[in-house]
C-alpha cells in the first residue's frame, strides 16, 4: 500500500529513502470495513484522510434524510474543515467499501514540516490542488441540470455506478432515486 503513496508523491516531488522510511515510521496506515463511520456529525475531530483503497461517502443528515456532498476514492484527500477550526463536524464521512486510509493530524504534519520541510511545499501544492477541483466542481453542479450532472459523473467518475448505492448517487446528484431511474430511462431511450 506504501508504494501507491510513493507513486502519487513523486508527481510532485522525489523523495529520498530517508524521507521514505519515515513516512513508514509514522505507522499512519488505517483499515476500516464496509459501513464503518469515520467521522459523525457534532463530534470533533484532528484526523485527515488520504484514500489508499475503497471509498467514503461524506452526507448530512438533514430532517432525516441523508444529503449526499461527495465521494472520495483512490488517491483523493480528505481534510474535514472542524480539523481546520476546531469546531463539531456538520457532516458523517462513511466507508463506501472495505477502505484502506493514511490518516494524520496537524500535529504528525508540523513535525513532518519541521524534519523536511519539503513535506510542507508538497502539502500547499496538494490543497491548492485539491481546491481548485472543489471551486470546480461547486461551479459545476451550481451552474448544469441534474442531467447535465449524471453526464458529467459518467464521463469523469464512472467506477461510481459501479461501486455506490443508486440512491446514494441520486443523493449526491441533487435528486430523487426515482427521478435517477426516470433520467436514465430517458438517456437510454436517446
């Protein structure tokens, strides 16, 4: 699992075998089953998610129902803001699947920052990253029709019909799973 990290790491920049070995050291490795909750709303919590294997699903629970915002899968990074700020979660991050994450803290990550400070550009690169796909995909799904929103998922993230509940995709597209079954009614119809 440790080289799937590596190899999304050297996209960025080259680490050595010291910086390597540490990385092994901080034993940050995590397995959580199908259906495990690994956050729940009104808790606190300090740990930050990079997705090695499987998938999470982070909902609210709003008068019941839950709102589906976003599916982290391979290689994707999870930062929930109350880490940032030290408040409750508003939202659940569930286990989609049997996943395998890199959990770590902004204490891990300071002393990371301060014994290579390498490891601190590479975090900046990755959150500036990461929020651009976010402000992107916010724009996106302001902006287009729940079909122009299916379409997209289908071109962009198509292992998600595959791997997630339909009425967890119908949550996340904004709609109902009756009005996902009535969409792709008429797609397959065109």
């Amino acid at each position: 699992m440790e080289n799937i990290l590596f190899d999304y790491v050297a996209r960025y920049i080259n680490l050595s075998d010291e910086e390597k070995q540490i990385i092994r050291e901080l034993s940050l490795t995590k397995y959580c089953k199908k259906g495990t909750c690994v956050l729940e709303a009104g808790k606190k919590s300090q740990d930050n998610y990079f997705v090695l294997k499987g998938c999470l699903r982070c909902y609210y629970l709003i008068d019941g129902e839950e709102k589906t915002t976003e599916f982290y899968t391979e290689l994707d990074v999870l930062s929930p803001p109350c880490v940032k700020d030290g408040t409750y979660s508003d939202y659940y991050i569930s286990c989609v699947e049997d996943t395998v994450l890199l959990v770590s803290n902004p204490q891990i990550e300071q002393e990371s920052f301060a014994r290579f400070p390498r490891f601190e550009m590479l975090c900046r690169v990755i959150s500036e990253n990461v929020a651009a796909k976010t402000k992107k995909e916010l724009d996106n799904f302001k902006t287009s029709s729940p079909e122009q929103r299916y379409l997209r998922l289908l071109q962009e993230r198509p292992d998600l019909f595959q791997r997630i509940p339909q009425h967890q995709l119908a949550s996340y597209l904004g709609i109902t799973p009756q009005s996902l079954s009535r969409l792709r009614g008429r797609l397959v119809k065109k």
